[in-house]
C-alpha cells in the first residue's frame, strides 16, 4: 500500500482538529451565578423528614392484611351490586335466546378471588389469557375461578358505579365521566392519605393509565411507555400515590378548582398540594408542563416550596433569561422574578422566585 492511501494514527489524526463543545470552566459558584444576589429563600421551621406509613395498632403487616387494608369488604359490596345489576341489564331475553352463558350473581368472596387472580397474572405473566389457565392453571391460587368465570367479570360485565336503568337513574352527563369510578375512586383517595405520611419532597406528574379501547377521552402520547390512555394527574412520595385528578381530552381537568391568574394544570398542581399537611414543611417537584413563576409564589403562600424546569416563554420569566443565544457550555445564570409593581423588603406579599438559567448542550 502506497504511503498515499496510508493511514494516520489517531493521535495525529485528531491533534489539532477543532472541538465542537466549549471548553467546561471551572468557576466557583460565585463566578458563575448572576444576579440572584439579596434573595431570602423559603425558611424551614423544621428539618426534613422521611416518609411513614400509619397502619393500625398491633396488627402484623403480613401480604394478606396489608392488602385488606385498602379492600375491604365495605367496598367492595358496592362493586358486586353494581355488577349484578349491569349483568341482568344486558342479559336480555334476546340474548338469552341466543344460548349465552348463564350468569351467576357475583359475591365478595368471589370478586375477592377474581382480584387474587388478576394480582397473580400482573406478577407471573404468560402471553395470554388463554394460556394462563392451560399452561399455568396449576400455578394460580386454589379454589379460584375458571377461565370462562374470569372472562364473564373482567371482559362483559365489571362494574364500579350503579348503572343507569331506564328513567329510574338518569344516564351521567358528559362532563362527569369521571363518576363512573365512584365511591372507588374516592375512597381510594382518602384511604392512601390516611395510612401514610409523605416525606419532605414529592412530586406531581403525569401517569398515563393503558386502555386501548373506544373512549373520548383517551389521549394518545406517541413516544410514551404507555402512548394510549387515560392522563391523570397525580401527587405522588417515593412510588405512592397520595391523590390524582383525572383528565379527559374534550373535558379538560375533572374536578378542578380554577384558582385566578393560574393555568389549569397550575391550579390543578395547587389543588393536589393541598392534600399535604400544612404542619409539615413540603418541596415539591415538577417539569415544564407545570411551572411557572405565579404557580411557585401561590405554593409560596401555603409554605410549600417549589422546584422545577420552565419553558422559555413561561409567564413573568426574566427577560435576562429569555436569551435563545448559547454562551459558555456549563455556566449558569440567575436572577429573582419580581412583579411589575415595586414592592420593599418589608412587604412580602408576594414570594421571591429565584430563577436560574443553566447551559448545557440546550438552555435549561
């Protein structure tokens, strides 16, 4: 091979080709932070705190109690009446001419074990229901239920809500779609608050839940883990679920208090941190989707502190931070977002937010 053709070490061959990436700086916080120089943070009465569950005295926390901790037998005889009224709804005599399965009335104890079932599945997973009963059968819990038993609940005639019969029960207006998941719903939401103590920090986001069938008010999110669904909002501590919101794609936020000079996913993040107790000092956490300045000074009021990212046309941003221009990789800049009006130190009625622009491969 001609010494044309040859090739060059590696060494050579990138000792003096340009970076693409600024040099990082190193620089002490002093040389790198602008502006936010007079600003009082939120101050902490108290000092942080762990989580902690508040279950019953002297009882022992095994699989099955913890488990009828949350499904007791007051909640679920409401979901067995709704079901036996909705199955002999749609079991008409046409239908029954048709040679369909008998329906037999759902009990406790059979919804109990129908639940212990759909657990099992979730955990020991097979490609279908099909074979779970023919390749797994001696795998489910013993005397459950036979596959055409769990077909008839999961897939015909499940019910949470008393359905509508006729004139005797007015069918629910589009609005209140949500009622469909009630008293469950409800009960759930205090049921969670009650047995546990969130930590200092938590986080409201987004949970899509799966559903891939005919709804309105599914949205789809491609790119997601989960891209079909239900969105709820949600106030969750260290995986658990403490309160939600359901949404809807045509009906926006169910449930939602309108707070004034709040989006509605702002003055639904104020609604959920209403869930934590006042007493305690809480941080809470959010992305884009729910930041903005006038948000953090309302949770401000109630004690909470607030820490997430913002978009750059978000409301009352600092100009000084609006800047779409790259600088130096890795600096950061800060400043306080005051309102139009002139207010002194003395007055603090409205909340410092400290406002801080850093650089990396994007302005974040």
């Amino acid at each position: 091979m001609s010494s044309k053709h040859s090739r060059k070490p590696l060494s050579e061959k990138f000792t003096n080709k340009p970076s693409k990436r600024p040099k990082v700086i190193a620089a002490t916080d002093s040389d790198r932070c602008v502006g936010p120089e007079g600003f009082e943070p939120l101050e902490h009465t108290a000092s942080e705190h762990s989580a902690q569950a508040v279950p019953p005295p002297d009882i022992e926390l095994t699989p099955i109690v913890f488990f009828s901790l949350f499904w007791i037998p007051a909640i679920l005889e409401p979901i067995v009446k709704a079901t036996n009224i909705y199955a002999e709804q749609r079991r008409s005599a046409s239908n029954r001419q048709k040679g369909i399965r008998s329906w037999k009335p759902l009990t406790v104890s059979k919804l109990q074990k129908f639940l212990s079932i759909s657990i099992f599945r979730g955990i020991n997973r097979l490609p279908s229901l099909l074979s779970q009963w023919k390749y797994g059968r001696s795998m489910l819990p013993k005397g459950g239920i036979g596959l055409l038993r769990y077909m008839q609940i999961s897939k015909r005639y499940l019910h949470i809500s008393i359905p509508s019969s006729g004139n005797q029960l007015p069918k629910l207006p589009r609005k209140d779609w949500w009622k469909k998941l009630e008293p469950l719903s409800s009960y759930f939401q205090h049921r969670f608050q009650e047995l546990y103590l969130p930590s200092t920090n938590v986080a409201v986001d987004e949970m899509m839940v799966n559903f891939t069938g005919r709804s309105i008010h599914t949205i789809r999110l491609p790119g997601k883990p989960i891209p079909v669904g239900y969105k709820v909002l949600a106030i969750c501590d260290s995986s658990y679920t403490l309160n939600w919101l359901f949404t809807s794609r045509v009906d926006s936020i169910a449930c939602l208090e309108k707070y004034p000079n709040l989006s509605p996913t702002g003055s639904a993040v104020l609604q959920l941190c209403h869930t934590l107790n006042p007493e305690k000092r809480h941080v809470v956490y959010i992305d884009n989707a729910f930041s903005t300045v006038r948000l953090f000074r309302e949770l401000q009021k109630m004690y909470v502190g607030a820490v997430g990212t913002t978009r750059i046309n978000s409301a009352e941003l600092p100009d000084l931070l609006k800047d779409k221009t790259m600088t130096v990789w890795n600096s950061l800049t800060g400043c306080i977002a005051t309102t139009s009006k002139a207010r002194s130190r003395e007055c603090q009625s409205e909340g410092d937010v400290l406002c801080l622009r850093w650089e990396d491969n994007n302005i974040v």
